[in-house]
C-alpha cells in the first residue's frame, strides 16, 4: 500500500534534486553571466542594444558555436579535437576549388564536407582503434590539414563561385525571418545534438565512454565506434561552419579557421563541457559561444583596445575550469 | 532448493558450466594453472585465495574478459569461447565487479540498461524509452529492498546503493550464473547482510553464484562448496560442510598442501 503522504514526499525529493541538479550545471550560471553583461552593456554603450548589433553578434558566435557543439561531444567522450580550425581550413578550400570548376553547388558542399569527414574518419581511427592519445593525433591533424589546405589552394584565394554562386553566397551570407542562415544553422544542430545527447542510447554512450570506460566497455556499449562518431561529428561541423563562413565572406583562403580551435574549446569548456569527461550539453555549447562573442564584442564598445581581447577570453576560460573545480570540491 | 546436502551428487547431474584445464598466463607470469572444475544450477560457491593467487584473471575468463591460453569452457555440455563480455552475458553469466563498474555521469536507471537501453518508436526514429527503464530499475531496487532511486546520478550515491545499482543490473537478462567479485569489500556491516540476503534469494530462484571474498564469515554464510586457489591452482574443492575455516585459512597460506 502506498499511501498519498509517502507520494508527495518522494515528489517534493526529486523536485529539490531536480531544482539542486539544474543549479549545478555550468550552462546555466554562464546564462546569467551572459544576461548581466548584455544589461550592462546596454547601459554602458548606446550602440550595443540595437537590432543591427545583435544579429552581427549572433552571426559571429554562430559560426564558432556550430563546431562547439561537435567539440562537446568529442570533450564528453574525454576526447579533444584541436584539428577543428585546419578541418575547417581544408574543407573551405576543397569547396571553393570545386566551385570556382564550375561545379554546381551541391558538389561543391559534398566535396567539402567529404574532405571534413576523411579527416575525422583518420582522426577517429586513430584514436578509437589504435588508443593513441586524442591530443596528439587531432595535433597531427591539426598541422596536415592546414598543409593540405595549402597544397590544395596553391596558396590562390577563391572568390568566384560558379554558376551557383548566388545561392551558395545567399546561403552563408542571407537570412530568414531575421535570423541569419548560420544562427539558423547553429540552433538546428545544437537541437538534434541536444535531442541524440538526452533520448538516444548513443547519447548515453557517449556520455559512458566519458564517465568510465572500462565500465562501458564491460556492459557491452560499442566503445570504438562511438569515439569514432564524435570525432566523425567534430569534423562535420567543421566543415558545415567552412562552408557557411565562405559563402557569407564570398572569399576563401588557405588561412580559414586559423586558430578556431581555440575559441571552439573555448566555447565548449565555459558551456560547462567538462576535460574530464561525462559532463556538456547542447545549449552549453551555444551559450558558451555567445558569451565569448558579447564578451568581444562588449569589450569592443568600451572601447577596450582590441589587442586585449585574448587575455579577457582566456582569463573567462580559467574561471569558468576554476568554478568547475572549486564546486567539484565542496560536493566532495 | 538451497538445502542440498549432498554436493557429490548434485554433481551427477549435467553441470551449467565446465572448466577444463583452464590456463592463463601473462608473459611469463603463469596466473592460473590447469583450473578445473563445475558449477550447477543453483549452487552457490565461494572462491577464496590470496592476492595474486588467479581469483580475479578467472573471473575474468569466465567473464570473456581474457581468453584462456589453454584449456575448454563448457555450458551444458556444449563447448564456448568467450571473447568479448556480451558473450559471456548471452551465454547467462553475468558479472558484479569488484569496482562495480559504474558512469558516475549517468542516472541509476541508466547505468543498470548501459549497453542494453530500452528504446521505442520504430527504424532509425528508435529513441529511449527512459520512463519504462526508471519503473523497471525502481522495481529492481525494491526487490532488492533498496533505497536507491532510479533517478538519481550515480555520482551522489552510497557505497550501498552504487552495489545495488551494479546487482540490479545482473538481474535484467535471465542470468544463470552471477560471478560476484569482491561484492562486500567497500559497504558496511548491516549492508553486507543485506547482499548475504540477496545472495540467498538469487539461489532461491535457481541462479548460480560464485563468491569470490576475502572475507571468510561472508563465504561460510551462504556457500554450498568452496574452492581454494593458491598460486594459480586449486588447492580444495570441497563441501562447505566438510571444511572449516581453520582450514580454509591454511590452504590460503599454504599451511595445509591439499584439502
């Protein structure tokens, strides 16, 4: 028998463990963070609260944010891909060559994603088949790509699309409904990420492989085939921000993506995505995105010289490690 | 069911797992020498020995963790290779490890289905079915008679709830045999009782368990029979009945050769 007072009770138990546990993730604090800088700034700078500014700050975090959510998968997994920003480089070349052929637009996008997926595919197996170390092989990459990118471009600058070119530039570079393609990109891709992370077994096995490998391993989970698919995702993302940027830039150099990696870690970490495996979301890697960009771009207004917007990042990426730590310890 | 007296001749019967001349060695490191010997249904087993006496690589060949370097596995008469766990678990042998072998990240519902989620909807539209596997785990742990809830993350639990989490587990698919590594070494005394009880109850339902502890009261508690290892070999397969545990304690050292 089960009496209505135990029911209430167990209920009131999980809705404080539901409240505790939606405090102590990360995303959310940075929510706040954000949304306190946005009102300061508002207040500081007349021209940060408009319209225009807003859908620039948006455009710029989209591009970053759509390889931070591939980056959270890879960091859940306790992976790390720093071969994000060549990946991007080389599939933004590959894509601009094809292109500036002759190619219609949908060879241009399937050889450039392609190119992305070869270089997450030599990254996954690597790591998932040959247990070699995330750091080195993705930094391995991270050097090829780049190489790859430049032997592939000759150095040449592409700026001339072929004959779809007005469709591929309205693609990276137009808007619906107010919302740039990119954003619309990016919360398309952080929904499906979101949704496989939380109602899919694979999510849950990404999520396993972080927390305890040897654990996922002895129940059975398909340890290598899903480190292989967060690195395949990594490079994916890649390669759909590559291909975006390019169409909104018009232009494409063997430079694209030069150092993204950082800010796509970046972004990852400050959304709550944790080193240590097990622990990011969806909306963490969005959110972390923006929160970098406002950042910049708050800092921009001020009119903070430009030359110290690293060390502001950086000092935001240690806080957000530090705060992990130091709440890490008090549960303890 | 659990009141046998007579081991011999339960041994009559076909047994639900053979080992035959069961070797493994690392290198040049020999772990586990000529091993042989039978579980029946039901029956349950305390494995004892030293520290590095072959207790956990058996476990793990048994588990399809190691292939053997040498030797036969039989489940009712039929012979098996186990080469990865999901072998061995479709096979009915199921496996608590010794650090339990559980994602902190992960709920405990979810840790219980990890690597056999429910799922619903149909094709490639396949998502999880989370709410069954949260009532299905709950009515696991209250079989279990524990306070772990299904929602709850690993992470936050007792030493106690994390083994109910890791027992629960065991009992998803129709196992036979459950090898239980060490289950009472990290959990307090009224919690050791409470696997004791669990023990009994899976005998009661037919399931095979074999013990491997360090601790002699716990062995001599539940165990029908009791194996001694020592330096890799079986040095006592006997009846509990017939042993002590002066005697168990001997062969452990080596005091006594052979029992």
């Amino acid at each position: 028998m089960v009496d209505s007072a135990v029911i209430t009770e167990e209920v009131q138990k999980q809705g404080s463990t539901l409240l505790q546990r939606l405090l102590r993730r990360q995303a959310l604090w940075v929510t706040v963070a954000l949304i306190v800088i946005c009102i300061l700034m508002g207040f500081l700078s007349d021209s940060f609260a408009t319209v225009e500014n807003f859908s620039n700050v948006t455009l710029n975090f989209s591009f970053i944010g759509i390889i931070a959510v591939g980056m959270t998968a890879v960091i859940i997994t306790r992976g790390i891909d720093l071969s994000v920003g060549s990946v991007m480089g080389l599939s933004g070349v590959v894509c601009g060559l094809v292109l500036a052929s002759g190619a219609p637009i949908e060879a241009g996008i399937a050889a450039g994603l392609l190119s992305a997926l070869a270089c997450g595919a030599v990254n996954g197996y690597l790591i998932a088949f040959l247990n070699l170390s995330p750091f080195v092989v993705t930094l391995g990459m991270l050097s090829i790509a780049r190489s790859l990118a430049l032997v592939v471009s000759n150095n040449k600058m592409f700026y001339e699309f072929g004959p779809d070119e007005d469709i591929f530039v309205e693609m990276g570079g137009g808007s619906l409904l107010g919302v740039s393609n990119p954003t619309w990109a990016l919360l398309i891709l952080a929904l499906i990420f979101g949704f496989m992370l939380n109602f899919t077994a694979w999510g849950r096995h990404v999520i396993a492989v972080g927390s305890n490998e040897q654990a996922a391993r002895l129940t059975g989970v398909p340890v290598k085939a899903v480190k292989m698919s967060v690195y395949l995702l990594s490079s994916l993302t890649a390669g759909i921000s590559a291909i975006m940027i390019v169409g909104w830039m018009g232009a494409v150099t063997n430079a694209l993506g030069m150092t993204y990696e950082l800010r796509v870690i970046a972004s990852a970490v400050i959304g709550g995505a944790d080193l240590m495996g097990g622990v990011g979301s969806a909306f963490g890697a969005v959110i972390g995105a923006a929160l970098i960009e406002i950042i910049r771009n708050g800092l921009l207004m001020a009119g903070v010289d430009p030359y110290w917007q690293g060390a502001f990042i950086g000092i935001f990426i240690i806080l957000a490690v530090l705060l992990e730590r130091i709440r890490h310890r008090r549960e303890e | 069911m659990s009141t046998e007296t007579h081991q011999e001749d339960c041994a009559l019967g076909e047994p639900f797992l053979e080992l035959r001349c069961i070797h493994k060695h690392f290198g040049a490191i020999q772990a586990v020498k000529s091993v042989s010997f039978t579980i029946s249904p039901g029956e349950v087993i305390g494995l004892m020995g030293d520290n590095g006496a072959g207790k956990s690589t058996l476990v793990n060949i048994m588990a399809g963790n190691y292939p053997p370097s040498g030797g036969e596995i039989y489940m009712e008469g039929k012979r098996v290779h186990f080469s990865k766990p999901v072998h061995a678990r479709k096979n009915g042998i199921e496996v608590v490890y010794q650090d339990l072998a559980l994602c902190d990240h992960l709920s405990a519902a979810h840790n219980v289905f990890l690597g056999q989620e429910l799922k619903k909807g149909f094709g490639p539209f396949r998502i999880l079915d989370s709410e069954t596997m949260y009532t299905v785990a709950g009515d696991l742990f209250r079989e279990l008679k524990s306070e772990t809830r299904p929602r709850d993350l690993v992470r936050e639990m007792s030493g106690g709830q994390r083994q109910a989490v890791a027992i629960a587990r065991t009992r998803l698919n129709s196992a036979r045999l459950i090898l239980m590594d060490e289950p009472t070494a990290a959990i307090s005394v009224r919690q050791v009782s409470e696997v004791m009880e669990l023990i009994k109850r899976l005998q009661h339902d037919g399931i095979a368990v074999l013990l491997i502890s360090h601790r002699m009261p716990d062995v001599f508690a539940v165990s029908e029979r009791i194996i001694v290892l020592r330096r890799g070999q079986i040095v006592a397969d006997k009846p509990i009945a017939c042993s002590s545990p002066e005697e168990v304690t001997g062969l452990i050292t080596g005091a006594i050769e052979r029992a």
